[in-house]
C-alpha cells in the first residue's frame, strides 16, 4: 500500500509497510497511478498517453519507480502477524499511573471532558494514603521494570499539593525504581514556591493556555465567569523562563474548537508570549443526544466540531507548517514525527498503552484504563486497597491493535497512528475498535504535515 500527496511544494509518497516516505519529481508521481507491485518492464500505453511529458521522460521516471520497487521502498508486501499480538509481546508490565489527585477545578472550561473537575463522581482531592497505596500497586506491577511514569492530573492537580509532594517523598522508599513526574495544571494556583518545587522535581509539566485572549477567556473562565489568560500567562512565562536552564521538558498544551478554527493564530500567539513547545489539540465532544440538558447541549452545538469543518482545518494544520518553515523556532506536538518507523514495533501497532500499562487512578483508590473512562463503571479495573486488578479488561485493552480494528486495515497511516484513541472510539462508536472516523481524518492530515515537515528539514540539513 501506497499513500502520495503534494505538499510544501514537493510531491511525497509513503509506502505504509516498509515505512519508506520519498519525494518524486512530477513525472513519476503521475506514473505511481499506473505501477503497482508486479510493474512490467515497459509503461503501459495509457500512461505514455496520459502523463504530461515526453516519451523518453516517462520511460525514464517508470524505470526508476521499478528499481524502487525492487528494493522494497515501494509497494512492500504486507507485515505477517498474528492479529493477537499478545501472544508474540506478551503483556507489558503496569509503567505508568495516571494519579487523579483533585476531582476539582477552579476553572470551568466549558468542554472539560471531566465534568469541569470531578468526573461526575463529586468534587473531591485524593488524600495521601491513597496516593501511596498507588504507588505500591504500580511498583508491585512493573515487575523488573524500572522507569516508572507517574501523571498528576485532575481537575487541578495544583488544589493538591501537599498529597503530590508526599508521593513524590514517599517514592524515594523504592530506590531500584526510576521515577519520572509529570503535572498538567491551569496554573491559576501557581505561585513562586510551587513553580520552583515543579521545577525541581517534575520531569515534564503540561500547562494548559488555548491561546489568544479572547479565544482562552471564552472557553476557561474561572466559577466567577471572569477569563484566565491575564492570571496565568505572566505565572507560565516565569515557569518556563525558570525551567529552560535545566533542560526539562515542557509544554503549553491548548484546545481549539469550533470558535477558532484559525487555531494557527493561536499557535503563533503562544510562540510570542514566549512558549517554544507548544500543541493544540481538537476538541472531542459528547454526542449531542447523550447529553440529557438543553442548556448543555446548545454550549456543545457552538463548539463541537462537524465533518463540514474538516477543509478548513486541513488549511490551517497547512498554515501551521507553511508558518513553522518561517524562521519560527518552536516544536509543534502534533508534527513530531520519527521517519525510521520508531518508537517500537509494538508501540506502533497498539499505541499508547491504556489500560495494560498504563492506568489512572481516582481519589477513592479505584483503577480504571486511562483518565476518560473514568466513572464509567464497566470499565473500573479493581481499587489499590483491594489489591484486585481486572485482568479481562486488561486483556481486552492489550488486545486492541491496527490488525483487530477493522477501519485501519486500509488506512495508510495506521503505524503512526496505532489504531487511535480508545476513549474517542467509544465516545463516538459505542465501541472500543470502531474507529472515530473525524479523529482519523485529522490524524492523516496531521501526519501529512509532519511528514512534509520533516522532508522539508532534511532537506535543508543535507
């Protein structure tokens, strides 16, 4: 399987099972219409018709496609797999916790996916004692393993402080462990002692901005309706300013919706207030008949995005990239893109791990596949007092795959993709392997983008 697109002015073609991604020139991006894997010596007929340029041009280009195609960079055949690629991988030990800290929020972002904080399960932060008991069950369960990751995530993680710096002490107590920190905060509650604390200890810390003023203040008021962006911008210039001399990650991580679909200047803007790692994810939400309150479902309406959007955030993801060649020196999340098929193998096939090795866990203890199937009750795993964890689910969520979701056995970027976001699939689906079809569209654009990117770069580099 092939996939060919035109974009940053070169013509690109990735060929999807030998991760080959090459730029032709016009004559034999036209002829890829006629080869095929079995491509005879001489160009058929119709070709020498209908692609414009002379004879000898074409005959030229067509051998050259043959030689790729004899050295595996075109129409590789398809990789032979057991479906049930548990039974070659095995299952991963439990790496990674998603620690829900605080089921509360002092903002009120009006698609939080959470509920503007508590999941739906009331407001409540998670008291130490639960949060060390995680921290035994992840240890119990990376096995041999020792990089650990440990996510503190809300609602606000930033309203439970004292339980996040007990954690961290407490994880000292397993020195064969490695542990890596990651926090993800609105940065309301910031201050200049929890900026230097994040700093010292948080290997990663994600900070939550959707942009411009206006665009930010609409969509992440505080409860008393006034906007953030005046309260936390000043807060992340000084903790990114504060953070780049030590060489840790960071990122300014924002939601574009159906009232900014020129997301790119909102991309720009974070890049001049000073932020130089930066994404903007698209907004997922909750089908309109699922929601039982009028007043909620109008809000949904004026921000959800539909299909009928889609040209026109192809246009800006092009903007974006058009604008990143533009002297613009910042890393843009969503065209991160590794050519040489990385991370590994079964990272590409089954992604990001939710629900095998990675979980989240609520204040009360209780486990559940990843943060966005919390509360829902067919889905809880088991809770850390119990020592109890539902291997069934587990299984189910290993088992999911680009070769068991039958929407990507034809998708072309299905290894970069690995099959989607479990979460996004049922939200929309009802089902964990039915693909959510307007997320797949926008993932191929993304890597369209970043592949161009990347091309572009190397380019540049050689």
């Amino acid at each position: 399987m092939i996939h060919k697109f035109s974009l940053l002015d070169r013509n690109i073609v990735v060929d999807v099972e030998s991760g080959a991604v090459l730029t032709l020139d016009p004559t034999a991006f036209a002829l890829l219409d006629y080869a095929s894997a079995e491509m005879p010596e001489n160009p058929p007929e119709e070709a020498l018709s209908a692609v414009d340029a002379s004879e000898s041009e074409i005959r030229e280009s067509w051998n050259e496609l043959r030689e790729m195609v004899s050295e595996g960079l075109l129409f590789a055949p398809a990789q032979e797999l057991d479906p049930d690629i548990t039974k070659v991988m095995g299952f991963a030990p439990v790496k990674a916790l998603c620690l829900h800290v605080a089921h509360d929020c002092n903002l009120r972002c009006k698609y939080c996916f959470a509920s503007t904080g508590d999941f739906g399960t009331g407001r409540k932060l998670m008291p130490p004692e639960v949060a060390k008991k995680a921290i035994d069950f992840v240890v119990k369960r990376s096995g041999k393993r020792q990089n650990i990751e440990i996510d503190f995530f809300g609602g606000e993680p930033l309203l439970a402080m004292d339980t996040v710096k007990e954690t961290i002490e407490y994880c000292k107590n397993f020195p064969e462990k490695n542990f890596r920190f990651t926090i993800t905060t609105n940065g309301v509650a910031l201050d200049d002692e929890t900026i230097d604390y994040i700093n010292e200890h948080m290997s990663n810390v994600v900070l939550s901005l959707d942009g411009r003023k206006p665009i930010n203040d609409e969509m992440r008021p505080a409860p008393n309706g006034k906007g953030s962006f005046d309260v936390i911008v000043p807060k992340f210039q000084k903790l990114v300013k504060d953070r780049k001399p030590t060489g840790k990650d960071y990122y300014v991580r924002g939601t574009f919706t159906k009232k900014n679909l020129d997301f790119a200047d909102d991309v720009i803007e974070m890049y001049n207030l000073g932020f130089d790692q930066l994404s903007i994810e698209p907004v997922v939400a909750d089908k309109l008949e699922n929601i039982p309150s009028e007043e909620n479902r109008k809000i949904v309406e004026e921000y959800a995005l539909t299909e009928a959007d889609l040209p026109t955030i192809y246009r800006e993801y092009e903007r974006l990239v058009e604008e990143m060649l533009k002297n613009r020196d910042f890393n843009f999340f969503h065209f991160n893109i590794d050519l040489e098929q990385g991370p590994c193998v079964i990272k590409r096939l089954r992604g990001c791990g939710a629900g095998f090795e990675y979980v989240a866990i609520t204040p009360e203890g209780d486990i559940y596949p990843c943060h966005q199937f919390v509360g829902k009750p067919e889905y809880l795993m088991g809770n850390v007092f119990t020592d109890g964890f539902d291997t069934k689910i587990a299984e189910q969520f290993g088992r999911l795959n680009v070769y068991t979701r039958p929407d990507c056995a034809d998708c072309w970027a299905k290894y970069y993709c690995s099959g989607g976001c479990n979460a996004a699939n049922l939200a929309a689906n009802g089902a964990l392997d039915k693909a959510y079809k307007m997320g797949c569209d926008l993932e191929r654009k993304r890597v369209e983008c970043a592949i161009a990117l990347k091309v572009r770069e190397m380019e540049e580099d050689a």
